[in-house]
C-alpha cells in the first residue's frame, strides 16, 4: 500500500515511450475516477489491517473463541487481496496516477492487466498481490483446528512464510520507487508510507517465523512474538493505509497544472 501520481519514463518502452501496458494490456472497458479509487484502496487495506489487528488481541480471542478468531483472521485476508489486486490495476493504468485537481474526478478507462516491468510500484504491486493469495490460503486452512503439527506447518505455516517473504519483497520496491533505499525524508508522505509497509512487512515475517509448529511439541516455537508481531505489524500497514488519504491530497495539489499568466497582469518593460 503506498501511493504514487507521477510515473516516470522507466515505466515506459524505451524505443516508443509507451507504457508496456498498452502493448500488451487492453482496457477492460471499465472506468473510474482515480479520487474514488485510490480512497476504495485506502479503506480496503483498512479494514484488512483492522481486522488483524483485531484477531491478534489476546482479550478478542477469549471472547469470540478460537474459530471467530480465526474467521476474523480470514475475512481480513479477503480485504488485503481486494486492496492489492485494485492497486495493481491502479499502478499499472497511468489515467489513474496521472492526474490533478480537477481530473482526479474525471472518469479513466482501467487495465486489468497491462505490464510494467521497468516501473518500480508496478514491481511492489505485483509481488504483493501474490502475497495476500498467500494469506488467503493460510488463514482459510488456519480454520481447521483439529490439524497436526505437520499439516498446521504445511498447509497454514508455509503459505504464511510465503507471503510474508512476497510482502518484505514488495515493500523494498516500494521505497526504491520514492527514492534510493536508505534515503531519510520523513517529510514526504510516500516515504512515511514505504517504510511503515516495510517494517510491518518485517513484523509480519517474525510473527510466520515464531508461528512454526514444534513436531515433537505440538507447539509454537514462540507464540507471544507471533501474537505481538502480527499485532504490531498490522498496525503499521493500518496506519499506512490512513496516511494515504493525505499523500493522495497533497500529490493532486503538486500535480495541479499552472494557470497561464494574465497578459494584462504582466509588468511592462
């Protein structure tokens, strides 16, 4: 989850200076307005993200049970891949980046799939996809309570290490799509949004890692650092995602074109 109006020609071919997209993607004769899409975005990964946050509260699970929890769990999953999948046709349709003031409301034909390899927040967008697919799987096969340890390792613990590792990917060619990897700008609202996605992506991989089932134990190797890193983890991708409403705000209002200067304002020579 990160933002970005202007794309640059790295996402675009070298000889025709076309985006990818259009010469291998067709436009699914579906339209949007990128305000609206962006702010559908935004609150899918909120809801995601709440929803993880949710289920990772010791005092939640004791009230709702184990299954409600895991349910919680699933359908937070389902909002991650709707997010994710909407944000991959977002990065990969310039009309819905490349926009203003005034034409964040003007409706924009979408791609459903339109490839640009050379454009870093296509790149984060398309790992991630694949990523929540990942989650969708663990947490769908995290319901079956009554699994053994190897099952719980391969069907639940597998899929989430899997993901987890798509998630850290995504996130480094998020921050290398607002600047160099180590670059410090915490006044930048992309920034502040990369780096909160990588260090939830970092929480999240320690919580898969602490997640694996002890066959001889039948146990975590360390379930309080599963619980806290999912916690931790999906309270930065929430508050990430709420930072995308101002980055989008403030992008528009950069990208405002320039009024042409009144001649009759001008100063006489």
């Amino acid at each position: 989850m990160w933002l970005r109006l202007r794309l640059d020609t790295d996402g675009a071919d070298s000889a025709t200076n076309t985006p990818l997209g259009t010469m291998f993607g067709e436009e699914s004769g579906m339209t949007v307005r990128p305000a609206d899409l962006n702010k559908t975005i935004a609150w899918l990964f909120i809801i995601g993200s709440a929803l993880f946050a949710l289920g990772s509260v010791p005092a939640y699970v004791n009230a709702v049970g184990g299954i409600a929890d895991s349910v919680t769990y699933f359908v937070g999953s389902i909002f991650f891949t709707a997010a994710s999948f909407a944000q991959l046709v977002q990065a990969q349709t310039p009309a819905t980046t490349e926009v203003d003031v005034d034409s964040q409301y003007t409706r924009a034909p979408v791609q459903l799939w339109a490839p640009l390899p050379r454009d870093r927040n296509w790149l984060a967008a398309i790992t991630q996809f694949p990523g929540t697919l990942c989650f969708n799987v663990s947490t769908l096969a995290a319901l079956a309570h009554n699994a053994t340890a190897k099952q719980e390792d391969r069907r639940v613990w597998r899929p989430d290490l899997y993901g987890s590792t798509l998630f850290l990917v995504a996130s480094v060619f998020a921050i290398l799509a607002v600047g160099r990897f180590l670059s410090f700008q915490p006044s930048s609202h992309p920034w502040r949004i990369a780096w909160l996605n990588m260090i939830g992506s970092i929480l999240f991989m320690i919580s898969a890692l602490a997640s694996y089932v002890l066959p001889t134990t039948d146990e975590l190797i360390n379930s309080p650092v599963s619980i806290i890193g999912t916690l931790l983890g999906a309270l930065c991708f929430l508050i990430g995602a709420i930072l995308m409403f101002p980055a989008w705000r403030h992008a528009v209002r950069a990208a405002q074109p320039s009024r042409p200067e009144d001649p009759h304002n001008r100063r006489r020579s």
